[in-house]
C-alpha cells in the first residue's frame, strides 16, 4: 500500500499510529456534533480526512520537539500528546481549558507537551516556527520545530520569508504543509501557480517533498527523512502532504464549491481505511485488535465530554486578566 | 558620573543585559557585522558571536515572528525593526500575536520579547521613514510602549524591557541619537510605567515623550521669564500610562497642554486628554490643548518638515493659551 517503503514498525508502534488517527476522528466528529448541539460555539475547523499528516507527523516527533499549529489543529494537538479532556473543556470555553477558555478551538497551546500554539492567522505560526527553531539553535539542543499549515497559507509572504530565513541559517524546521486542495473555499489551481507546492523548496536551497499524505506510514517515512536532516544540523524540509478534507472549511459551510464525485474520490482513500486495509492485509498485523482500540478511544472522548460539560466556565473577572504576565 | 551619548547607552545596555543573560539575543537587518545600522550594536558581535547577534535578510514580519518564537521557546530575544514605519510590515506578528500570548494562553504562557525601532522624524527622512505609529501599539492590549528621551533612560528602559516577561517595544528618536548627558556608572532599571516630573511647575503642565522633551523644556524656560511657571512631564513609558503622575499635576496646576510629533488627531494624545477629562474634569480651569503636527504624511522638503514639527514657540503659545496669556 505504502509508495514509499518504510522501515520496519513494531506492532506496538503500528496499533499506536491507528489509536491515534481512532482519536482524532472520533474526537473531531463528536466536537462537530456538539456544535450542531450548541455545546461548542461556532469557529470549528474539523480534520476529518487529514488525520494521518498530524499521526505520521508527530509521530515522528519525540516529546522535546515543537509544534505550531493552524485554525485546523484538533489533531495535531491531539497526536502531539495534548490532554483530550483539556482541549474539549477548552472548545467549549472552560476554566479548565487547555487556555483557560480564553483561546478557543483555533489557539490550543500546551508548552508541556510541545504545542507552542494553534493559530488563527492562516501562516501566523511560519515565522514563530522560524523563531523557535533559531532558539533551540542558541540553545544547542537538538530539537526540531514542524510547523503545520496548509496549501492555502503557503502563499503567505511568511511562508516565503520563514523558507528562505531557515533554510539561510539552516534551522531545524519541518515546513508542513497539508495541501488539502482548497484554501477556505478557493481550489488550489486557483490559488497557487504551481500544483506541487514542494517545487518551491528548491527556490529556498531546502529540499522539498510531495507525499501521498493519506498514507500514514508514507508520512511517518518522510517525517523520519526530515528530522534526520533537522537533527544533525542539515537544516529545513518542506514537506507537503497531498490530502483532502472531508468536512468543509468550517462546520456549517454548505461546500457548494466542491465539484460533484470529488469528496467520494476522496472518500476512497480516507486515511483509517486505507490503514485498516493495510493492517488487516497481507503483510500487515493479521487480526489486530481495532475495534477494541475504537472502544477505548470511545470510552477516551465520552470521559473528555463529560470531564468539559461538568467543568467551570471562567469567573467575570478573566475578561481582563492576563493580558500581561508579572515578571 | 561620566558623559554618555544616547546610542551609547543603547549599545551598553545591549551589552549588559546580553553579558548577563546568555539568553538574551539580537537579531535583525545590520544589527551584527555593520554593528547596527546607526551603531546602537556595535562590538556586540564579537562580543557575543554569531548567534546571539544575527543579521537577518530584509524580512520584517519573519523578524518580528522570530522575536515570538524565541521567546516561547527559552530566549529573551531582542528584535530590531529598523524604521517605527516598517512595523506595518510586521503588524501580524506584533498585534494578533505577540501581543496576544499570555491572554490568550490564560497565562500559562509567557513571551519576555522587546523590539527595538527607531522613529526618524525630524531628520528629513522623508513620508515612509518619519512616522510617529505610536498610537497604535498603545491601542492593543498585551503590549508596552517606551520612549526614552535621555540616554540615562535610553539605557534604564531597554535593560527593563529585555527583563520584562511581556512584549515591549522601545522607540528611539533619531534626532536624539548624539544627545549627551552626565550619567552614573551605576546599574540604573528604569521602570516601565513610570513618568517623570522633568521640570516642577504650578502655572500649567506639559506632557510630552521622546523628542518633544527637550523642546518642552525649552518652551518652559522661554516662558520662565515671562514668571509662566510650567511643570514638564517626560511620560517615558506611553503604554501602560502613568495616569497617576498626569492627574497628579494636572489636580496641581489645572491647566494641560500634550506636545507630540504624531499627527493630532487620534494621537495618543487624545487618550490623555479623554482621560484627564473622564477623571478629573472639575480640576481643569481651562481647555486642555494638544500642540501636534498636521493631518497630513511628513513631507521631505526640509523648508516643509521645519513646519510640520511643533517646535519650542507652538508648545510656548499652548501654555500661553490655556493661561489666557497672549
């Protein structure tokens, strides 16, 4: 199934990549019914469809590494390691929030588990990756930054002026770039100039790759290319993942520019079905137990819910606390 | 004491604060081999190497982005945007950004980032290289806003804004670049926040930052011998403002004039005198006056920008006015 060949995953570590692709689906379709419910207020981007760009992305990041993500980052954080029961409490506006329910669903931050911010500017996160990389650079540690944003945002001055800066001072960045085919409502061959959106990594001295970005281990591959790279002081990679969203730029939006078969041509190749196939497959796990790791992500996201209806809003006085931290 | 020019004291305070804490970085266009581009860095390079003192390609919105991710990621970087006018091309990383970490994380985290820029009104420098953009970084909550007008505070407010855990931008007048003052050997913080009564006066105040300080105290000693006792205010800091030190003199001498090189209308003038007025209108005794440039660019012809500017007699005919003096 896999373009690329990738090295040999352990068991374990193949169910890990599946459990995680479970949750950011399961998590992004219960967010989007609780929407259609009026618990979650408007300002939903849902993954669906992209699920394996954040699994095979962060997986092949450790713990140490950084992240910044977009208005689309449920799953990012989510493959990052961030807590379910915070960013729910967080996208219903909770005390408890992963932002104490001042950010909401485009602003997740958690620096413990190296989710330096989602972002509600489309490229905002680009320059800031740029400066956190230069940053573990001063510092002499060897992490590595990837930073998500889509086909859309690489249009950005940002994303010009971040390539060129990273690839100049060889910081360890990963540019991320899920090309899911449409900025907001636009197509891509409306948007951009070129359809391989890695051809301008040349342009920059970096190298650039185009991966089938539904294919879990395809990215998982390509990410352990980049940070490799990154690592050992080799600089930047810009890595694009060809994928598709499922649901439409925001929940709510009608999608009326989305070509008649598209989405079903997609549908085809949603990412869990094609890893499913592979880990039921041939030369997969034989009977791997998903649909015990389905209940347990079930069992994961209804203790999320109820961990956020129950927690507290924030009291009246957070409207104006923290707008700057004490020394 | 010894006499300190003002983009001296820059440069010390750079070399300080960099010497003091390895995370304390600089990085920006001509900030590390050309030694900064009117020498506000110069030696620093050598004395830091080149990493901690960076030249960057002409990229300010990646600049000014770079200052937030380092700082999120363990530094207390110090970015420069060479000219106040080419924060516009910043603007996203400053205003929904920076400004924005620690509201919008609900303080869990924390962004210690001072940008360092400098105004070039005054100096025929021409519309796009002259402006007074002040006012709009005081409009956005989770910023601070200083503007030294002596070298003693040219080096006590950037050593404060590097170890503030907040967003500060540093504005420095070029056309007080060579300014010289007797200064002490000693470490100096000036506070962030904090006015200061450069002049003690009961007839009128006079508030003014930056530039406009040294021609306020002209103003004021000009009106000395006509007996016009004037109290001149150095804000220093324009954001958060020091509401305690304007109130104070105005409850002291009910008359108020706002000197700034920034167009008049929505200055930040215009903030102090609706502050005075929410807060204190029974203790004025006539209009307050702001004494500022014209609605208009700056134009580059020195015969123009002569006019464009108040000078010492415009803030001396304010004082003059509220006093009911011709």
């Amino acid at each position: 199934m896999s373009a690329i060949a990738p090295a040999p995953l352990s068991r374990e570590r193949l169910l890990e990549l599946y459990r995680v692709m479970a949750t950011i689906r399961r998590f992004e379709e219960v967010a989007c019914q609780l929407l259609v419910d009026g618990k979650i207020t408007a300002g939903l981007h849902a993954s669906i469809g992209q699920e394996a760009v954040a699994t095979g992305v962060c997986g092949g990041l450790e713990l140490r590494d950084l992240i910044l993500s977009n208005h689309r980052g449920h799953g990012h954080c989510i493959a990052k390691g961030v807590d379910l029961r915070a960013m729910m409490a967080e996208l219903m506006g909770k005390a408890s929030g992963t932002n104490r329910g001042r950010g909401g669903s485009m602003h997740i931050a958690d620096s413990a588990q190296g989710i330096l911010g989602a972002n509600g500017i489309v490229g905002g996160g680009i320059p800031i990756a740029v400066g956190a990389a230069y940053a573990c650079r001063v510092r002499q540690s060897d992490q590595v930054v990837a930073c998500f944003f889509g086909d859309g945002a690489a249009n950005e001055g940002v994303c010009h002026e971040g390539m060129n800066l990273a690839s100049l001072w060889k910081l360890p960045v990963l540019f991320v770039c899920e090309h899911n085919q449409y900025a907001e409502h636009t197509p891509q061959n409306v948007h951009a100039a070129v359809p391989d959106l890695a051809v301008r990594a040349a342009g920059y001295a970096m190298p650039g790759v185009t991966v089938d970005g539904n294919d879990v281990l395809a990215v998982l591959s390509a990410v352990g290319t980049a940070v490799k790279l990154a690592r050992s002081g080799g600089g930047p990679t810009f890595l694009e993942f060809k994928t598709y969203r499922i649901r439409g730029h925001f929940e709510g939006d009608p999608q009326r520019y989305k070509p008649a078969g598209e989405q079903d041509r997609w549908k085809e190749r949603d990412p869990l079905k094609l890893f499913t196939e592979y880990l039921t497959g041939p030369g997969g796990l034989g009977q791997p137990p998903l649909e015990a790791i389905k209940q347990d992500v079930e069992n994961a996201i209804r203790e999320a819910v109820a961990f956020a209806e129950a927690a507290p809003l924030p009291a009246l006085d957070e409207v104006t606390a923290n707008v700057y931290a004490e020394s | 004491m010894r006499e300190l020019k003002y983009w001296k004291a820059v440069n010390e305070a750079l070399s300080e604060e960099m010497a003091r804490d390895e995370r304390v970085t600089l990085v920006g266009e001509d900030v590390a081999a050309p030694g900064g581009p009117f020498g506000a860095s110069r030696g620093l390079l050598d004395k830091f190497g080149p990493w901690r003192v960076k030249d960057t390609p002409i990229s300010e919105a990646v600049i000014a982005g770079l200052g937030v991710g380092a700082a999120l990621a363990g530094l207390r970087p110090v970015v420069e945007i060479m000219f106040f006018d080419f924060m516009g091309l910043a603007m996203d990383q400053v205003v929904n950004q920076a400004a924005k970490v620690s509201y919008m994380s609900g303080g869990r985290q924390r962004l210690p980032l001072t940008i360092r820029t400098i105004c070039g009104a005054g100096r025929n420098n021409g519309p796009q290289h002259s402006q007074n953009l002040e006012a709009w970084f005081c409009h956005v909550p989770g910023l601070k806003v200083v503007w030294p007008s002596t070298p003693a505070d040219a080096k006590g407010l950037l050593k404060s804004a590097i170890r503030d855990d907040n967003p500060v931008i540093v504005i420095d007048s070029l056309s007080l670049w060579t300014s010289t003052e007797s200064v002490s050997e000693e470490e100096v913080l000036t506070p962030i926040g904090k006015a200061v009564v450069r002049r003690s006066g009961a007839d009128a105040t006079v508030v003014a930052v930056g530039a406009m300080v040294p021609r306020a105290l002209a103003a004021a000693t000009q009106l000395a011998t006509e007996g016009i006792d004037t109290e001149v205010i150095d804000l220093r800091t324009l954001s958060p403002l020091d509401r305690e030190t304007i109130l104070t003199s105005v409850a002291k001498t009910h008359r108020l004039v706002i000197a700034h090189d920034a167009v008049k209308p929505f200055g930040f003038g215009a903030e102090i005198a609706a502050m005075v007025a929410e807060e204190a209108l029974e203790e004025l005794d006539a209009r307050i006056r702001r004494v500022a440039a014209p609605w208009a660019p700056v134009p580059f012809s020195p015969a123009l920008e002569g006019a464009y500017y108040a000078q010492a007699p415009e803030i001396q005919a304010a004082v003059r006015a509220v006093l009911d003096r011709k």
